[in-house]
C-alpha cells in the first residue's frame, strides 16, 4: 500500500520492527494487537507486506476524512460490537477469508484505540476466528504511534512494531477464548511494560 507509506513518510515515521522472523511464510492468519492511534494500521501494513492484511474496523472508521478511504481500500470490514449477532456475521467472513486463504486478518480485542495507553478490556469473540479458520494466530504490540500527531511533521516519531508469539492453530483449538485472552494481555502488558523502561532508559 503505497499510500500509507507515504504518510508514514509524510509524518516522518522511523519504524523499528522485531520478530517478524517467527511468522511462517506462505500461509494468512490472524494477527491481533494493542491499539493506540489510526497509524497502527498503517504501520503493521508496511511491515506485514507479504501477510496482506484485512482490518476489522469499527464502523465510524469509515467515515473518517481520508483515513476512512485508506480503510475502505485495504479491504476492510466493520464490526458492529454492541450487536453480538451482528458481530459473529464479521467474524464468520473474516473466517471465511481466511479459509480461502485470500487475505490475513487483524483486528483488535480492544476494540478501540486506548488515549491513555493502557490496555483497554477485550472482546475476546475475535479469537473464535482463528479457531473457525483453524489458522495461526500472530500477537502484535505497538508502542509510540501515540506521539506522531503530537510530533509531525516537524519531529520523526521513533515507533516499534514486535511480533510477541505465534499461536499454532492446535493450540488454539482447545482453548476457551478468555484463556487465549489472558494469555495475549500477559504478553503485550510484558512488552509494554519493557518498551518504557528502555524509553526511560534512554532519556
């Protein structure tokens, strides 16, 4: 996607990214993540070229000026979280996609972006795709899209992008979804928790 290369370039984005290596090549699958601004789609699209990324995107997303016309073009699908029935009809044509093997599938358990960077509850429903599917799921963090608005275009953003883990599918399948829950906020609260120490670090 040429264009959110061009406006990571634009808003003088430096992305640093880690552990893509454990990602298995030549198949879709689930990735799932934190969520802290609308550049995170854009980030884990240049990173995750090869993986071709469908998002899940709440409806207002839509109708976001320009932002909303970048979601419409990578083959983005609303979910409708307050309307459970609703929901499972997103989750069985993520699920769908991803049998044929046609595009991978992100999403967020959270739901929405988190404005103070704390991991919000999840809607642990989004896990029954992989599950459907019987696909990998790949656990994501992100940390410093927060600052690019703050700092663009005048100051680079440094923002990291690591791949925690990849969930076969076997063990997905004998696993309640609270559980594959648990086990994801353990390791992005991990992995967050690092990124700041290291950023008071370097301070």
């Amino acid at each position: 996607h040429s264009t959110d290369a061009f406006a990571l370039a634009v808003a003088r984005v430096r992305v640093h990214a880690t552990g893509v290596e454990k990602i298995p090549q030549g198949q879709k699958m689930l990735f799932v993540g934190n969520h802290r601004s609308n550049f995170d789609p854009m980030v884990a699209w240049s990173v995750l070229k090869p993986w071709k990324l469908s998002f899940i995107s709440k409806p207002s997303n839509f109708k976001i000026p320009l932002y909303g016309q970048i979601v419409r073009r990578c083959c983005c699908m609303s979910i409708d979280r307050e309307n459970p029935r609703n929901a499972i009809v997103t989750i069985n044509k993520a699920a769908n996609l991803l049998k044929k093997q046609e595009v991978s599938i992100a999403v967020y358990p959270e739901g929405t972006r988190s404005k103070q960077c704390v991991l919000l509850p999840f809607h642990n429903g989004v896990f029954k795709i992989a599950q459907k599917a019987e696909v990998p799921m790949v656990v994501l963090c992100i940390t410093g899209t927060e600052n690019i608005s703050k700092r663009a275009p005048f100051k680079s953003t440094d923002v990291y992008l690591d791949v925690l883990e990849v969930f076969p599918s076997e063990k997905l399948k004998g696993m309640k979804t609270d559980a594959i829950g648990e086990e994801v906020r353990q390791l992005l609260e991990n992995n967050i928790r690092k990124r700041e120490e290291q950023w008071q670090k370097d301070m």
